[in-house]
C-alpha cells in the first residue's frame, strides 16, 4: 500500500492536489492529510492560548477536511489520517515524511506559473531542497487524465543513486506510460563519451518502459524544458534537482524574469 502525504492549507489549490493524489493513487493507499499551524506575532503571556486555539481550529478543520475527500469519493472507502502539527511548514513535513516512510508527498504550488517559480516558491522550494522523498507538485489548475507521456528532464551526468528513478519507473509501468528523456544544450551536438554512457545507463534502467530521448536546443536551460512542455504536452514532468552546471543554472536565474509555461502539467521532484 502507497503512503501518500498530503500537505493542506484548506486553500482551493490544496484542495485539488488532493483530488490528483487520489485520482492518481485511489483506494489502496494510506493518505496522510496534514496541516501545518503557527502561531502569529504575540507575546508570550497570550502564546499559550493562541496555539491551543489554532491547534483547535487546525483539528475541526482536518476533520471537515476529511469528510470532504470521503465525499468526494464515496465509492472508494478511503484509508485517510488527519496530523495537526505545530511547527515550520517545511520542517514538519519533512518530519513527517520520514516518520511515515510516505512513497510521495504531494502538494499545490500557489499558482506559480513556470518551474522556476516553482522550483524557487517559499514553502515548496524549502520541501524540494531538504526531503528526500518523491515529491508531486501540482499546478492549481492541473485535473489528472492518465500519465500517456512522462517528460524526463537529464543532464546526461552520472546518476549516483538509481534507485531515485524507481517512482517514475513504477508510474510508467503501472500506466503504460512512455518516457522522452529531454536535454537541453546551447547547441545540440553529438553527445560524448560520458554523456552516452550515461545515456546507456538509463537505457538499461528503463528497459521494459518505452522510452526514447529528446535534445533541445536552448541558451535558457528552463526555457528549452518549458517549450518542451509546451510544445510535447507531457503528462507529468520528471525533475532531479542536484549540484550540476545544469541544475545551477535553473536556481540562478532571476526570479524576476518571467517564463511562460504549459501551467496544467504537473512536475515531480526525485533525489538523487
């Protein structure tokens, strides 16, 4: 049974990250439904009485919660548990993923409107730096219809960890997806040694998985993944943020710069 975490805010786009989760995941899995509470600016006389009343409030509103993604799927009978948790969003989350041993964590990214926005957002982007589990970000107006297609986003580099791929390969596995294993480079040119290598490694691990692999020619690494996205509709897009030159250069760019973006196509995060 897949352990699923699923970080509310009781927001419109929480909301509908839970429905993808349940969409994709559905009746055998354990969903954790977890809101994160604390306290605003007081002083320390009142503190006490603050946090019981938002840990009071947090836990009515779990509740309700609940019984929302129990009506919402009447058919399927559920297994969910409500966690209210004080403390740093981010921190508590991560917490509690490792506690549970959850397979995703899956959450709403505000509206953001590209990956860089994304990938640099507050809350998500403390989540994709410090957990270590699969994470699912889901665009507020992202409604699941199957995984067809997975893009994968690869620097051609050495992956370290193989078992990092493992969710992207169940996913495809479970839903006859295909995979395009996507690169992007200032000018396409013939991959080298290392990288074919590489790009033979990943053969190997997505032997059994239709796949293929796509290069793009861009000068803006996220750019190029975006009219990739844009232009090839994938159903989810698989990243792995890790310290390459590839990587930097997404986390580098100025938040300030905007970047249109195919804003139904969900992403997920892996490790490395």
């Amino acid at each position: 049974m897949k352990k699923i975490l699923l970080p509310t805010d009781f927001s419109k786009n929480a909301r509908n990250a839970i429905k993808y989760a349940v969409d994709v995941f559905g009746k055998d899995a354990l969903y954790y439904l977890v809101n994160v509470f604390r306290e605003p600016h007081a002083t320390s006389s009142s503190l006490v009485s603050i946090v019981d009343i938002l840990q009071k409030t947090s836990e009515e509103s779990l509740l309700r919660e609940r019984k929302k993604m129990e009506n919402l799927f009447p058919s399927m009978d559920l297994n969910i548990e409500v966690i209210s948790k004080y403390g740093d969003t981010t921190s508590v989350i991560n917490d509690l993923a490792e506690k549970h041993d959850v397979d995703f964590v899956v959450m709403g990214t505000k509206g953001a409107s590209g990956i860089k926005e994304v990938l640099l957002g507050t809350v998500t982007a403390d989540v994709i730096q410090k957990v270590v589990r699969p994470l699912m970000a889901i665009p507020d107006r992202c409604a699941f219809t199957g995984f067809d297609k997975l893009g994968f986003a690869a620097d051609l580099r050495e992956i370290k960890n193989h078992d990092c791929l493992i969710p992207m390969v169940n996913i495809a596995t479970h839903f006859s997806s295909s995979i395009e294993i996507v690169t992007v480079q200032d000018e396409v040119v013939y991959a080298s040694e290392e990288e074919a290598l590489v790009g033979l490694e990943i053969h190997d691990i997505l032997r059994g998985v239709e796949h293929s692999f796509v290069r793009r020619e861009s000068e803006d690494v996220i750019q190029g993944i975006e009219d990739y996205m844009h232009e090839e509709s994938p159903d989810l897009m698989v990243l792995i943020p890790r310290k390459t030159k590839f990587w930097d250069r997404i986390f580098r760019i100025s938040v300030t710069k905007k970047i249109a973006l195919h804003a139904d196509v969900p992403l997920l995060i892996l490790k490395d």
